[in-house]
C-alpha cells in the first residue's frame, strides 16, 4: 500500500470516529436537558400537589367548623321542642 492510501484510510477512521465522538457528546447533552426538564416538571407538579393540599385541608377545617355550628343550633332547636 501507497502512503497516499494510508493517509486517506487514517483520515477515514479519523472522520468516521470524530463523527461518532460528536454524535455521542450531542446525545449525552440532550439527555441531560431531558433530564433538567423532567427534573423541574416534577418539582413543579410537586409544588402545586403541596399547595393543594394545604387548601384541602384549610377547605376540610372550614367545612367542619360550619357542621359544628349547625349541629349545636340544631341541638338548640330540639332542646326548646
């Protein structure tokens, strides 16, 4: 073999693994934006998740008060009959 073919063999591996190392680098990126995005969309959900369940339970203490109340005017009204 000529040196000329080395060369143009050498430079083939060279471009084909050059090619190979960017098309990894890229995907390993795009998996840790995928990531990074998956990451926050949890903590998002998980934040709203929180806060709705801080409303159910100031909801739940509000309706129970409001029975309490009633229950104690209706064990009023029985009391006079």
């Amino acid at each position: 073999m000529g040196p000329e073919i080395i060369a143009a063999v050498v430079g083939a591996v060279l471009a084909f693994g050059g090619a190979g190392l960017t098309g990894a680098t890229k995907r390993a990126t795009e998996g840790r934006e995928a990531v990074i995005r998956l990451t926050l969309a949890v903590e998002s959900v998980s934040a709203r998740l929180e806060q709705l369940h801080v409303d159910l339970k100031s909801d739940r203490a509000e309706t129970y008060s409001r029975l309490n109340a009633l229950e104690q005017r209706v064990t009023k009204i029985e009391a006079k009959q």
